[in-house]
C-alpha cells in the first residue's frame, strides 16, 4: 500500500501526459512556453482569481509576494509554529523576523485570538514593525480568514495565504487561495495537485502587486531581463510541469470529491469505534469549511504503538510535523523553548497521517481500519 498512490491517477491519464510532454519537445519553448500562460489561466479561471503567477516552488510562491512587499530587517511576519519549514524560512531569509503564534487544537491552523494578542503585543514592545501575517491551511484545511482578515485590516497587515496544501479548499463557499491580498500555493508531486517535479503559483487579484511578482520572477526585470529595475530571482515555472499540470488539472475536480470519500469513511470508522484502541481523534471540520484533504491527519496518545501495528501490516504512516518550527536548529536563533506554544507542542507529539489519495479502495481501507483496532 502507498501512503499517497500516485501511479493509479498516472494510469488514467499516460497517454495525455505522453502526448504533453511530446508537444513541449516539438515546439522547443521549455522557458515561458504557451503551457504556461495556458494554464496560469485555467488556475485563475479555476479560483476566480484574477491573476495567477505560475513558479518554481512553494517556497517561491511564498518568497515572491514577501519580495513583492519589501518585507525585511526590522518587520515581523506573524507564523504558525506547526507548519512545514518553508512558511518561516521564507520570512527569515528576506531578513524579516517570524513571530510565532500558536495554533488551534481544534483546527490546527492560527489562533486569531492569539494573533490579536501577538500582533499588539508586538506593536507595545516596538522593536520589530508588524508587517504582515501568513495564515497556513494545513493538512488542507482552510484558516478562519472571516477572523484573519479584520485583525489584518485593523493593523494595516498583508495576509499571504500559505495555501501549499489546501489549493481547491473552500471557505465559506469560496475556493483558496482566494482571501489575502495574495495566496501561495505548490505542485510539489505529493500535494493534492501535484506535477512531475517541482512547481507553484502565486494568486491575487491586485495588478500592481501582480506585475511586481512577475518582475521579480525574472530577475526584476523591467522593459526585459537585462533591464533589470528590482533585486529578483530566477523563480519561473517550467513549461514541462506547466504541461503535465495542466492534464492533471482535468481530473482534479473528481479528484477532490474522491479525497472526500476517503476523508468521510475514515472519520465514519473512528467515530463509529469511539477512537478504537489507540484513542484515535479525527480531525475536525468547521461548518463551512470544505478540506482538500492533502492529508488525513489523526491526534493518538499512543502513536508510536499505531504506527508499528499498522507498518506491521505494511501500511505506511507519516508524522507531520514532529517538531514545531520554534524548536528546530534553524530557529534557535529566536530564542524559542520547550513550553512557548503547548497547542503546537502538543500536536507535534501526537498527530499521525494516514494513507490518502483519491484512489485509496474501500478494501485497502477497510485492512487500515482493522490494524488501527477500529
Ligand atoms: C509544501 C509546502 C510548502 C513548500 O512548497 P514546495 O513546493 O515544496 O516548495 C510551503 N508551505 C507548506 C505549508 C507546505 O506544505
């Protein structure tokens, strides 16, 4: 059993992607090809979005708009702890200081009540500028943007979704990303929408700051890229991936409702056993919430002993995240401790990820629930 099967979706579609990839051979425009363009306006049209940056990463589609907002020495930009690396990594490589605030035991994703208390707590102390706050959609999931967005607004914040894994989520009837002034998100292969290698895409319906980011994915260049007007990168997706992605997006739709199921019968068989024997939590949706379900995520006071009987029957497992990011080595410099966030201390010690993609069989699953002693 795969933990995420991406050779059943490969199968269904070989002979599309066989025949994309040939059309980027024969035509030759492996930089800034017309798969690009094509399908930067097929996300738009997906999200009802207005512009649509298709980029090399995740981690890009993060930089970019914190490039785009001259984010740097001196400001603060308000994190989750429980999140992967990359949501802190890019705020501290433009020079700007992540502030932690911990996160919802419910949800997993930024206490609003907490940034409230953070972002003034930060304005009292005056040594860092609150600049801006990343909301994360983990495990797909959407943050509570109806309570991100006035406490952004009140402060003069930018919010940068980090949407890495909830791209096709919907809030309150409308798709993510879709709520800040801007909203990154990631084709690594292993995201719901996933390509053949590296990707992402930046998402906002600001022109300025729409063609800011478009400079600075080509070094910032101005009239062309040896006119170059702003300090950039080199952050453009390939027309390779712009291709393949665009196959994949054909089936994503149904692959949503797919994860769905998935999600239902997992949540089904927990709650129906009460937790089972390892006093499993299924993960909470909001009303009004929809999760793309990049994963599906179960807290355990006894993880170690699920994981070994369920690897015992060979089904994979996968711990995200064991630490969070206040108490990583690439932190430390922050000064973070045991103790500063106990929501996301707590969650790292017990959360555990089941197999899930769209083409998890209800045999496969019925053979998890009996090892997780559901
Ligand atoms: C995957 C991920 C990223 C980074 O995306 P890459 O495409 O791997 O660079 C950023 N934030 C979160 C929350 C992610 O899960």
């Amino acid at each position: 059993m795969d933990f995420i099967d991406l050779k059943a979706q490969q199968k269904r579609i070989r002979a599309e992607i066989e025949e994309a990839i040939l059309g980027v051979l024969d035509h030759g425009r492996y930089i800034m090809g017309p798969e690009v363009a094509a399908f930067e306006s097929q996300l738009g049209e997906f999200l009802g979005v207005e512009h649509v940056i298709g980029c090399s990463s995740g981690t890009d589609a993060l930089l970019l708009p914190l490039l785009a907002f001259e984010v740097g020495p001196g400001d603060a930009v308000f994190v989750p702890p429980f999140t992967f690396f990359a949501t802190c990594e890019t705020v501290a490589l433009t020079g700007a200081t992540p502030v932690f605030v911990d996160v919802d035991p419910q949800t997993f994703n930024i206490d609003p009540d907490k940034l409230a208390e953070a972002v003034e707590k930060t304005q009292a102390e005056g040594n860092l500028k609150p600049k801006g706050i990343i909301p994360v959609d983990l495990f797909g999931l959407p943050a509570d943007y109806d309570r991100i967005m006035p406490i952004a607004e009140a402060h003069g914040l930018f919010v940068l979704e980090d949407a890495a894994q909830a791209f096709g989520a919907e809030y309150q009837g409308r798709r993510l990303p879709g709520f800040g002034e801007v909203g990154a998100t990631s084709f690594f292969p292993a995201k719901p929408l996933g390509g053949y290698g590296d990707a992402g895409a930046v998402f906002t319906d600001d022109g300025d700051l729409a063609a800011v980011i478009r400079s600075l994915l080509v070094h910032g260049q101005g009239r062309d890229k040896y006119n170059n007007v702003r300090i950039g990168l080199n952050a453009r997706i390939d027309t390779m991936q712009a291709a393949i992605l665009i196959q994949k997006l054909k089936l994503f739709e149904e692959e949503i409702a797919l994860r769905q199921a998935v999600a239902e019968r997992y949540t089904a068989a927990i709650e129906g056993a009460g937790g089972g024997a390892f006093e499993l939590k299924a993960p909470h949706v909001p009303e009004g919430y929809w999760s793309v379900w990049a994963q599906y995520t179960v807290l355990t006071p006894r993880r170690d002993e699920l994981r070994a009987a369920l690897s015992a029957e060979g089904i994979p497992t996968a711990v995200y995240y064991e630490k969070p990011m206040h108490l990583l080595d690439a932190m430390a410099y922050l000064g973070g401790k045991p103790g500063d966030f106990p929501v996301s201390e707590h969650l790292a010690d017990r959360a555990v990820s089941l197999p899930m993609h769209p083409y998890l069989s209800e045999a496969d699953q019925g053979r998890i629930f009996a090892a997780a002693g559901l």
